[in-house]
C-alpha cells in the first residue's frame, strides 16, 4: 500500500513536531519546581510517546494502526469539568515580558506546554485533511484530539494557580451578541411545494 505524496510529507511534518514537542517536555519535567505541574508534563509525555510509536510503527507496518493504545478520542475525556470550577475574570493580572536569562519558571513552563499543544492540534487537524490513508488520517485525528485535551488540561491548571485568567465581557452584552442567532424553525421560510 503506497503512501501519498501530500500524507508522506504531512507525516514527516508530524513525526518532527511529535519528536520535538517529547524533547521539549522532557526538558521542561526536568526543570519545573512544582510536583503538581511535573506530574502533569509526565502524563502527557507517555501519551505522546505511544502517539508517536504508534504513527512510526505504521509507517513501517501498515499493521500497526489495529494497535489498541488507550488514547482513542473516545477513552480520554475532559475529566467531568463544569464551567463552574473555571475562574473567570482579570485578577491583577501580572506584568509580563520575555525573559532571555536564568531558569524557566512553572509559569514559563506551562506556557510553552499550552502553546505546543494548541499547535500540534491544529497542525494534526490540517495533517490529517491531507491524508488519503483512513488509518494514517485517524490517527492524526487523534492526535489532534488528544492535543486539545493536553492543552484544556493545561489551561486548567494554569487557571487554577491564577496564570491563566479568563477576560469576560457583562452578561447581558454577551447574551445580546450570541442571542442574534435564532434556530431554524423560528425564522425559516415555509418550504415550496
């Protein structure tokens, strides 16, 4: 079974990236200081690690895709999150600005965790609309589903340690803005028979 031209080259895109991003959190578990955000890049290496062996392994074997890995976007959920335990809001938020010196900060670190994930979603998601192969095409799905959790489990815990604040706008301007948009039935025309 050959591959195509443009899923050939997205993968390799993707195994880079992949291999990058496991590089980069290694680096990051060595150096952040809190076991809570340690803990956190670990968990997300081992997945990322059986993604990546597992994408490798169909390249070689076409095979490899009937192997289970327990991260299909069915198993992994958002953890049973309520949009009550979000904190919204600005909190005097912090002063921020590059920082060319020293040791990265666990703020610092989940940053660059957040933004990896964030890109490794959307750069899986336009991988996988190139591929031909159903089996390379969803594991690149999954990759960019698992990323997005990665990124909403990271998000919560900078959330909760304050360094992720959510702006928010008065209620009624927002329910003014998304209440524009009416269902079908209210507003469409009876159909022509």
């Amino acid at each position: 079974m050959p591959f195509g031209a443009h899923e050939t080259v997205e993968v390799h895109e993707i195994l880079n990236e992949k291999m990058n991003v496991i590089t980069h959190f290694s680096l990051y578990a060595e150096h952040a200081q809190s076991p809570q955000v340690r803990d956190l890049i670990q968990q997300q290496i081992q997945i990322m690690v059986q993604q990546y062996d597992q994408l490798v392994a169909y390249t070689h074997d076409y095979s490899a895709a009937n192997r289970s890995t327990g991260f299909s976007s069915g198993t992994y959920a958002m953890g049973g999150i309520s949009p009550e335990q979000i904190n919204y809001g600005l909190r005097q938020p912090s002063p921020a600005a590059p920082q060319i010196q020293g040791r990265l900060s666990d703020g610092q670190i989940l940053n660059a965790v957040l933004c990896c994930h964030k890109n490794s979603a959307k750069n899986s998601m336009h991988a996988s609309l190139e591929c031909a192969d159903p089996n390379v095409r969803q594991m690149l799905l999954n990759g960019a589903i698992v990323a997005n959790q990665h990124a909403y489990d990271t998000f919560l815990l900078m959330n909760q340690l304050g360094q992720y604040q959510v702006p928010t706008m008065q209620d009624h301007t927002a329910k003014t803005f998304l209440h524009a948009f009416q269902p079908m039935q209210a507003t469409a025309p009876a159909p022509y028979i």
